[in-house]
C-alpha cells in the first residue's frame, strides 16, 4: 500500500511532459516549488544502462537516496544504473557531498555527460532528486515499464534552497476522521511541494483520535459521537499506527508535529474522564462545530496529571523538537465559578490587570507547566496566538493564525513564529467568491492567487523577520466530509503556499506560477485526483456579472 502511494507522488511530482526534440526553454524547466537559481543549458544527459551512479561509499543516506532514484528509474525505463566509485570520464549520475552548503539545499548541475547533485545533507539530496523527477519524462512516476519514453534531461544548472526551515500544512483529523491509507496519500502530496512538515491535529471536542494506553476511554469513548439522526461517527489512530507514519514521514524528510489542543477544546476528553471538568459532567463527544465552555478544571490538580501523563506519551510517539499544546478559544467562564479554579488563582498568586483577568493568567499557568514538563524532554510547545493572552510561556513558538497581528506581536517580543493567517492560510474557506459550483464551506475567501500573495515578514524589521520559522496552511474539517473533498480544497493551493515557503521573495512571480502550473494540473487530471480548476474563478466572476 505505501509503495503504491509513493508511485502516486512520483506521478504529481512531474510537471511537463518529455518531447523527442528539445522544447523552448520556456517550457523545458517547470519546476514547482521555483527554484532560486536556474540557468538553461545546451543539450541533454541520455540516461542508458552504461550510465554509472556514483555515491560517497561513508554516507549510507546519501545512498539510500541514490537507491531510490535508481530503483525508480529501473522500474519505470527498464534502465540499470552502474554503481561505480568514480566517475572516470564515463556517463555518471554523481552525488557530491560538499560541506557549508545550506542544510536543505542543492545545486543540480546537468551536462550532456553528467548529472551532478551536491548537497551537505540528505535531505538537500531528497530535494535535489525531485527535480530530476520533474526534468524527466512523466512516465518516471508511474509503476509501469515505458521504454519508448524520452529519457533524457535537459541541460541546467540549479542552485536552490529554501526560503524558510518551517513548510508545512495542518489536517485536521477531529471533525472529520481521515483514513490511515489517506494519511499516507497526503504525506506525499507535502513531500510533492518540499513541503517539511506534517501538523496533525489530533485531538478537539469533536473526537480524540490518537491512542493513550494510560487513559484507554479517550478513544473507547472519545472518538466516538452521534451524528445527525443517532449516527455514530469514529475512528481513531493507535500508536503503532502512528509510529508507522512517523517513520514513512521521515523518510521523506517530514516531520511530524502532533497537536493535543488545552486546555480548551477538550470535550472528548471530559466525555471520557468528567471528574477532570470544573462542574463534573455529564459531557458529551460534541456533535456541533463552535466552542464551548467546558473545558479542563484548571485547579484539579488531576486534570493537570492527566496532561502531563498524556504529554509523556506524545512524545514517546512522536519525535518532534515541537509539541502543539493549542491554547486557542478557552473560555474563562467556567473557571470564575469553580471553587478550585479560583484556589488556584489564589494559591498561585494569579494577579488582574488593567490588559488580563486572574483566569486569563490560569491559561498562562496552565501553558507555562506543560512548557516546563516538555522542556525539560528536550521538546518544545508551539500554540495558537491565543497564549499571547497572558503571560507568554518562555520559550514558546506562536503560531499566528488570526490575521498576521498575533504573529507580528510575537516577534517583536522576541518569540519564534509560524505564520498561518486565516486570510491568507486557511484552506478550509472558499476558493471562489462566486460559491454556487463549489462544495459547501465554512465561509472567507482564499483564491490561489491570495495564497501566493502573503509574504510572511511582512511589517517587520529585518532583525524581527529572524523570528520567522516559516508559514503553513491548515485545513480544518467541519464542513470536508471525505478525503476526497480534501483533495479538492488543497489542489492546487497547496502548489502556491510552497512557492511562498521556498522561493525567495524577488524570485517569485504569480503569472509565472500559472504558466508552470498549468502541467501540474494536467497531471492531477491524469491521476484521479480530485481538484479545484484554479483558472475558473475568472469565467465564475464573468458569468455572476452577466446575471
């Protein structure tokens, strides 16, 4: 199953189909996400079974690469690559070790006699092999043998490396459960657009999908709610399982950073273990979209054990330098009424002032001791921008999701940020003003054309922009029922945010874009994939003029 959906990725990763005569150079390098530095050449490299491939015999990742470019290429051209220790004058696809390049970058040099890809780590090397894939016919990515295929690579010359460390995107798997197999299947589409990281939403008040053995009733009676009519509605994913997409992520270069969302949000939890709520129950898994006022009892000193035990195994799971820990739409309510609450406040010294209450100060407290606990493993918290409602946790990363201010503010005291505006990132609202042809949505409007617009530094001094780890999208699922509508809502925004994660600033151009993109879209078409047209928005906003 996951070899067949690595198959899918190659097949996406290519852009334009190969010609038996060399093309305009216009349309001979289509390569997405842009690279920083390309300069066409002359001629091609003619992939034979007499080319050599040539890896440093002491970097066993490197090799594993190499390999996998070679098994691809013997499957798909019918084409054995000579493993050599040099390249001696002969044909050769060489890899280059070359210290104080960029950790994720490459260059890609492409001569009539030699493909050279240099690279200081492997994942420059990974990065690197993925052009190749889009320098070569289509056929690459598929399964079948295709010998008649042009298999030759234009001549280039590539240096590249991206914009920002921190390229990802966030599916939410709590409103809508998404199938392990689709997990694997939206792994690649990330890994398709250079994409490093994988946040996966893991827990809300509408289920809790990843397994606690401590605390087994999070997912016997937390996954579970009732839909509509009395429906049940579940799903949830074991460790083992989890682990297992951790590993296939890695090899690609993903991290995964799981997201356990408190201490609001945590209606299947309270459904599970009511005794950690401040009024005791009875809680419902929530069959509704909102946010509610139950949340954890903040003063049961319980309720923070069960964190601290879940956090434990988090991060026996998932090797992250990050943990999410939420932080968003806890409201206070509950807290100003509850004895214990209100304890805690007093105990810990939890002072008002004229900009924060005492249980807005409690969120802090909460945020600062699971901060402390996931420091001292080595691990670090990032939170929705909400926790600037307090006093920050030390050393968190704020990830800025209601407008840019959040994050601007962030910076500028100091903090690391990801940006994540909803206005420019969210990809759970519409794609086009005109919403009669599109399926029904949350609301907003992020065309692909905003998506590629933000610029995540934006208002920022050059010594503030440091703070800037990188931008992700997310993608919550309320009103996306299936995978599919998944699809539909990523493709091809996706494609956009990665030029805005990867490619420098001055290098970008939207027009550009769409020249490059139009072969992507082709071969989602060719794949099955479910997308949105990207230049339909133009004939939807014709057709509402008319009316």
């Amino acid at each position: 199953m996951k070899k067949s959906i690595s198959l899918l990725l190659l097949s996406l990763l290519m852009i334009t189909p190969s010609c038996q005569k060399p093309k305009e150079v216009t349309n001979e390098y289509n390569i997405v996400p842009q690279p920083n530095q390309l300069v066409p050449k002359e001629g091609r490299f003619e992939l034979s079974n007499k080319v050599r491939l040539v890896v440093p015999s002491d970097a066993p990742e490197v090799k594993k690469v190499a390999d996998g470019f070679a098994e691809q290429l013997k499957q798909t051209a019918g084409i054995s690559l000579k493993e050599a220790e040099s390249v001696d004058g002969k044909p050769a696809i060489s890899f280059v070790l070359q210290e104080g390049m960029p950790k994720e970058g490459y260059k890609l040099s492409v001569t009539p006699t030699l493909i050279t890809v240099t690279a200081s780590q492997p994942n420059g090397f990974f990065y690197g092999v993925q052009t190749i894939y889009q320098l070569l016919p289509p056929a690459v990515y598929g399964k079948e043998l295709k010998k008649k295929a042009d298999w030759s690579v234009p001549a280039v010359e590539i240096e590249d490396a991206p914009r920002f460390v921190h390229r990802g995107l966030m599916l939410d798997v709590c409103r809508h459960y998404a199938p392990i197999e689709y997990i694997y299947k939206f792994i690649d589409l990330l890994a398709m657009n250079k994409m490093n990281v994988f946040h996966w939403h893991l827990t809300d008040d509408q289920g809790w999908r990843i397994e606690i053995k401590k605390y087994p009733k999070l997912t016997e009676i937390g996954s579970k709610r009732i839909d509509g009519e009395g429906t049940e509605y579940g799903g949830f994913y074991t460790q083992e399982q989890a682990k297992e997409i951790v590993k296939y992520a890695g090899e690609r270069y993903i991290t995964v950073i799981p997201e356990v969302d408190l201490p609001g949000h945590m209606l299947a939890a309270l459904a599970a273990y009511p005794e950690m709520g401040c009024t005791g129950g009875p809680y419902e898994v929530c069959p509704r979209w909102g946010v509610f006022e139950d949340v954890l009892c903040i003063g049961n000193e319980k309720s923070m054990q069960f964190l601290e035990d879940v956090m434990a195994e988090i991060i026996d799971i998932f090797p992250s330098k990050y943990i999410h820990i939420g932080g968003d739409e806890a409201p206070r309510t509950r807290w100003e009424k509850c004895p214990k609450c209100q304890a805690r406040i007093r105990t810990e010294k939890l002072k008002a002032d004229k900009n924060h209450t005492a249980e807005d100060r409690l969120q802090s407290y909460c945020m600062t001791r699971i901060e402390k606990l996931l420091n001292s493993k080595g691990r670090q918290i990032i939170g929705w921008d909400e926790i600037l409602e307090g006093d920050v946790a030390p050393n968190a990363t704020v990830m800025s999701w209601r407008g840019s201010a959040g994050g601007i503010k962030a910076a500028q005291l100091g903090h690391d940020v990801i940006m994540t505006p909803n206005d420019y990132c969210y990809f759970d609202y519409y794609q086009s003003e005109d919403t009669r042809h599109e399926p029904f949505a949350i609301g907003g409007f992020v065309p692909l054309e905003k998506v590629y617009s933000l610029n995540p530094t934006a208002s920022l001094t050059e010594e503030q922009a440091k703070h800037i780890l990188g931008t992700q999208a997310n993608l919550w699922t309320e009103y996306i029922p299936t995978s599919e509508q998944v699809e539909y809502m990523v493709l091809p925004r996706m494609a956009a945010l990665a030029e805005v994660q990867w490619t420098q600033l001055e290098k970008k151009d939207y027009t550009n874009f769409t020249t490059r993109l139009a072969g992507l879209i082709g071969l989602y078409r060719r794949d099955g994939l479910n997308y949105r047209e990207p230049f339909r928005q133009q004939a939807d906003s014709t057709a509402t003029e008319k009316k």
